[in-house]
C-alpha cells in the first residue's frame, strides 16, 4: 500500500472519531511542536497526538482540529497547553538504578575531593518530569553525610509547567514510592491525604524547580559538575541532539559527568565528552 493510500486510509478512521483530524492539520501540529520543542513527531504519532489533545478540544467546545490549529497562533495561550499536553513524562524514583548506585559510589566521592576548597556542587536534572529523577538525586547527595555543609544545590527543569509544578509540590502515591531503596525511605513523611507520600523539607530545600525550553536560551551560568538529561534526547533529530550536547559541554565543569538515558547514545553526536559505561560520560 503507498503512502498516500496509508495517510488516506488513517484519516478516515479519524473522521469518524468525535473529533476530525486530517492529516493536514496533524501537519501543522507536527511544525508547530517542532518550532517550540525540538521534538520530532513521525507519522505513526497521529494516534497519541489525537489521543492527547482530545480533551483540549472537549475543554475548548472545538469540533475539529483544524479549527484547532487555528488557536495556535503566535502568543496564544493555547501554546503552552498544547505543548504539555504532547510532552512524554514517563518516569521513575530511582529510574536505572544502576545510575544512582554509580553517582553514589564513583561520581560523589571524586567530586568531594575536587572541590574541596570551594565546598560547592552544582548537578542540573534537564528534563525533570513530576520530580522523581531529582529528588532521586538529592536522596543519594543526602545520604552522604561528607556533603553536610556544603553550598550543594539541585536545578531541574522541564519544558511542561504542569509537571514542574507537580515536582515542586513534592507529594507521590504511595505507588509511585515503592520503587524508592529502603535506604532512602527515611526522606519520606506522611501527607494528610490518604495513600500520599510527602518528600522531606531537606530534600525539597535541595532543589529548585523551573520551566525551561531546551532550545531556548539558558539563564543559567554554571559550572555544573553532574548533568542528568535522560530520554529527552531521544525525541530529538541529530542535528538538535549535537547542539544540545554541545550546550551542555560548555556547562560542565572539566571532567564533570553526564548521564542519559537507556535508549540514547552520544556516538558520533559528540566528541565532548568520553564513555564512562551504562550510558554515563565524563567531559574530556
């Protein structure tokens, strides 16, 4: 079957839906988060962009995407609703334990000694979700008492407000809190409403949570000694990927280390930085 019979095919099946969507207007959706996130949506995407934007057009009394995709002009608020809503949020508390037990074991310890004098650490959670991979993070920092009285901070940023805002608040279902180590459990606390967990005040004082747009400009300065940036690159094509680890790169300390995700790899994306093993990497 060629593609044109395909596309025709599938969106007859979406205009018998309770929303109309041609293919035209996935187009113009599939620009449109290109522009604003990077994010490269194929055509197999038609189904979860439909899926995910659903409910918008239930909220917004629209009828079909077409009449959709008319809202989404230049400085509509819309925008910011359209991009949470196709934002992939998949996560974890202690997602690839292998990275945190690595952090622990190797990355931690050297950083104490390199910066010894200045007592600072910096570690920067891109792509942080509802919160789970930096709280993670500040568990393990926590639990290494040879940090106490340091100037150690935590930035995590994501490109969806409503998940930022999610992590800020700090409380999880018991659910998602099963995953945590026993070891860690001891930086959770009871939260008024049933079944709800509550991530400690020190844990919380750790980090500060902002909405950031990756291709956009980055008000933060550095040096950060650890980058956690983790199946967001993965959405990406190679030409985003190779100026998004540059950027990177020159936010790195020398030697400070970067972590992605299980999927990803920087082979003949970057020559920054060297492997380490288990998709981790030290700046050269």
């Amino acid at each position: 079957m060629n593609s044109d019979l395909q596309k025709y095919n599938q969106m007859k099946c979406y205009a018998s839906r309770e929303f109309e969507m041609t293919y035209s207007s996935f187009t113009i959706m599939r620009d449109i988060a290109y522009q604003l996130t990077g994010i490269v949506l194929s055509d197999h995407k038609q189904n979860m962009i439909y899926a995910r934007l659903s409910r918008r057009l239930r909220v917004l009394g629209v009828n079909t995407f077409d009449e959709y995709c008319r809202l989404l002009t230049v400085g509509s608020t819309e925008l910011n609703e359209f991009v949470n809503a196709i934002t992939t949020n998949l996560t974890a508390f202690f997602r690839e334990e292998h990275h945190f037990k690595y952090l622990k074991a190797h990355v931690l310890p050297v950083l104490h000694k390199k910066n010894k004098h200045s007592s600072r650490l910096r570690i920067w959670s891109a792509g942080c979700s509802t919160g789970e991979e930096p709280y993670s993070i500040a568990m393990v920092l926590s639990s290494q008492t040879m940090f106490e009285s340091w100037d150690a901070k935590i930035l995590a940023t994501d490109l969806d407000s409503s998940v930022v805002a999610k992590g800020r608040e700090g409380v999880y279902s018991e659910e998602r809190c099963a995953s945590i180590p026993l070891q860690y459990t001891q930086y959770l606390q009871p939260h008024l409403a049933p079944g709800q967990r509550s991530v400690c005040d020190d844990i919380r004082r750790k980090i500060v949570f902002k909405e950031l747009n990756l291709l956009e400009a980055w008000p933060m300065k550095g040096p950060f000694d650890i980058i956690f940036c983790r199946n967001v690159v993965i959405y990406f094509d190679k030409e985003t990927q190779k100026k998004l680890f540059s950027r990177y790169a020159s936010l790195l300390s020398d030697g400070g280390y970067l972590f992605i995700g299980h999927s990803e790899n920087i082979h003949q994306v970057s020559q920054d930085f060297k492997p380490l093993g288990q998709t981790i990497y030290q700046k050269i």
